[in-house]
C-alpha cells in the first residue's frame, strides 16, 4: 500500500516505482525529480503530522500510495515514523545509499568504525559530546545544528571537519575539509547533508567484527596498579566501582571529574564512552591525568585550576559530576556543581566531619540524596602460604540524583 524509495544521493526513483501511485509524499527535490503519474497528488514534506493524515486517507480507500526520501530511508529516516503509523507490514521500502555512506566514500575511507548521530531535531549536545570522545563520527544535520553550530562547540579540539553538502548533485555537490573554528564563521547553507568529524590522521583502520559504536570495556573499576598515581592517591576500585555505577557514564554523556588527582575516574568514564572535563589543582596531578589517559587510549580534557573557582568557565553543563578530594572547600565545590548536573553528582570523602555539609548542599540544589559508608577488605598473602584480610581506609560515598520530571537529559 505505501512504497517508500530512497532516491540515493540524487538519483531519481525508476519510473516504474511510481506508475499507479495515487499520492506522491516527498520533499520538493524529490518530487521535482520524479516522473509523477498524471493526476497523482502531490504533498510536499514540511510537518510530517498533517503528511501523515494525507497518507492515512488514501491507505483507508486502499490506494497507493508513494513516499519519496533522501537516501537509505531506514537509517534516522521516514520508514520508522511510517511503519508505527500504518505497520511495517503496509511498506515496500527500497533503499538508496544513505548520506553517511556517500561522503566516507568521497574520502576512500571505510565506515564500519564510524559511530553515527543525528542532531535533526534534536539536543546538540549528544552529536557533540560524542565528537569529543570518539575519532570518527557522522553528525546528520538539522535547522539549528549544523556546521557552524558543531564547530563552535568543538573549536579548540584537535578534530577535522568534513562537511558535505548536496551530495549526488553533479553541479553543487561539494566535500570540504575545515576546522572547527573555520566551520563555526561560515554560513553553510541549507543543503549540507552529513557533516564528518574526524580525529585526523584517518587512517582505515584494523578490521571490524561489530559495526558502529565500539564495543564497551570488558572490564572497569581497574586495579589502583592500572594507573600512575602518587603514593596510594587514588580513588580505589571498590570506591570507583560504586561511583561508576551512580554516574552512569554513557555514549553522549558529559562528566566532570573535579578534583581529579590520578584521573582514574575521568579514565573510567571515558573508557565507558562519555566526554570528559578532568579538573586537577596541581600540576604533577595533570601530567599524571594525561598520561593515564594516553595508556588507556581515550580522550580527557584537563583544567589546571582549583574547584570551584577553576569551573566558572567550563560549558556546557556535565550530565554527572564526580568530586574528590574532600578538602575544606568541598561544600563550595558541591554548590557550584550541583545545579548545573543534569542527572547526577557523586561525592567520594574520608572525612565524617565532611559528611553533614556534602549532604546539605546535595539537597539544597533539588537532588535526591543517599549514600554508603564503604569499608572493605582484600585478601593479602602472608608467609606460610595462608593469607589474612587487610583492610582499606573507610570512604563516604554521597550521591545525589536528580529527579525524572526535572532530569534535563536527552535520550539517545
């Protein structure tokens, strides 16, 4: 009843796709290009809600109806909207090469390694952290998050942008290299298609087994021995292990790890795919962070300065915020995070003193607040082959939550 034909990257739907069809869905490109039969009607795509009701009219006399979209219409397109309208089982849908497809191909390069996302409509703010964490990605584009928009928010970083516009257009197709800061000052029109953000040199690769995101660490909350850290300064791996699981890091996810030390907290998160902000008062503390960073193969921004002062200027707002230390200006510390977390804060200290006042600025700042006090044990060998228990120092673990109606998250 509805054939959904992707056009490709320009190419016009074969004539025969179209003959019969009493209603042609499309956008005007499309529909400009097709060979329409006489008499069809013709809807041009802008809201896709009156569209919709255009094509559940025809679909209740049992006419056919033909949809025509850009590229592959099931990647982020159409075919999802259309079969939770009408079933899957009403479409014949018919492929073209998708826009991500299209500009890697433009570049001789592969994009089984490439994670994909969409800021068409949506929050920014994902499509960008995952340039941050991430060496390839595929940003698809929309009014509002474009080129300029991506660039300035990524202005600064080490990354190439590769912007395609009107790609299969043999007069106006265009594939250009820029930098962030160059992409941020240009007016890039209405017709990019995909932009690439690319941690250069890009090379092709090793072979791949599972396509897209990378697979997540087989392992986290590693062993203090996995870090270069200064005399047993390191959140340990129980502590880290409760933490990770109260900051939820995810692809997509900004974190901040403030008063960082090692950086195994920043490390861990991005390990688990989020962006990360390591904030590190003292300058061996960031050179330790970097290099942890380095060996664990991931990306952590580092802030040489001191909380809270030190996170007047960082932007945009975490998702979840890790804070160490413990020190006298923790409560300040807590007050300066807190409101701007968007799903959560964490707070590690060894301090019962500190306790009363983390809590206090917890929930002062709307967030719902619970803890642990952590005190464990490990197995530690002694002569003769027995082994005792040797224990850790005690930590308090806070975390405060903030609540599903007020949770400024964005769903991926």
């Amino acid at each position: 009843m509805i054939t959904v034909v992707g056009t490709g990257t320009g190419t016009p739907p074969p004539e025969d796709v179209a003959a019969g069809a009493a209603l042609v869905v499309g956008g005007r490109r499309h529909l400009d290009a097709a060979r329409l039969p006489v008499g069809a009607q013709r809807v041009v795509l802008g809201p896709l809600a009156p569209a919709l009701d255009t094509i559940a009219a025809y679909v209740e006399k049992e006419l056919p109806v033909l949809v025509l979209a850009s590229g592959d219409p099931g990647f982020f397109g159409i075919v999802r909207v259309l079969a939770e309208r009408f079933g899957a089982e009403r479409l014949s849908v018919r492929p073209g090469v998708s826009s991500v497809a299209t500009a890697f191909a433009r570049l001789g390069l592969p994009w089984d390694d490439a994670v994909v996302v969409s800021a068409h409509g949506r929050d920014l703010r994902t499509a960008v952290n995952v340039c941050r964490a991430r060496p390839k990605v595929a940003v698809l584009t929309g009014p509002g998050a474009g080129p300029a928009e991506l660039g300035a928010a990524l202005t600064g970083r080490d990354r190439t942008l590769v912007v395609a516009t009107a790609l299969g257009d043999p007069e106006r197709e265009r594939v250009e290299r820029v930098t962030p800061a160059q992409a941020a000052v240009r007016d890039w029109g209405t017709s990019v298609s995909v932009v690439l953000c690319l941690a250069e040199p890009s090379a092709p690769g090793p072979p791949r087994t599972v396509a897209g995101v990378p697979a997540g660490p087989a392992r986290w909350a590693l062993q203090e021995t996995e870090f270069a850290h200064r005399d047993s300064m390191i959140t340990k791996f129980e502590v880290r292990a409760l933490a990770l699981a109260r900051l939820g890091p995810r692809l997509g996810d900004l974190v901040w790890d403030v008063g960082a030390g090692s950086g195994s907290v920043a490390v861990e998160c991005a390990r688990l795919g989020a962006a990360v902000v390591a904030v590190e008062k003292s300058a061996d503390g960031v050179a330790r962070i970097r290099e942890n960073a380095r060996a664990h193969g991931v990306e952590v921004d580092v802030v040489h300065g001191t909380a809270p002062d030190a996170l007047d200027g960082l932007a945009p707002d975490p998702d979840a915020v890790f804070i160490g230390g413990g020190g006298r200006e923790l409560p300040a510390v807590i007050r300066a995070c807190a409101p701007r977390a968007r799903r959560a804060v964490v707070v590690a200290m060894a301090a019962l003193d500190r306790v009363p006042a983390a809590r206090e600025a917890l929930t002062a700042a709307g967030l719902g607040c619970d803890g642990v006090l952590l005190q464990s044990s490990r197995l530690a060998p002694l002569p003769g082959g027995v082994t005792r228990l040797a224990a850790t120092n005690p930590v308090f673990l806070l975390w405060g939550v903030r609540s599903p109606v007020s949770n400024r998250g964005v769903d991926q």
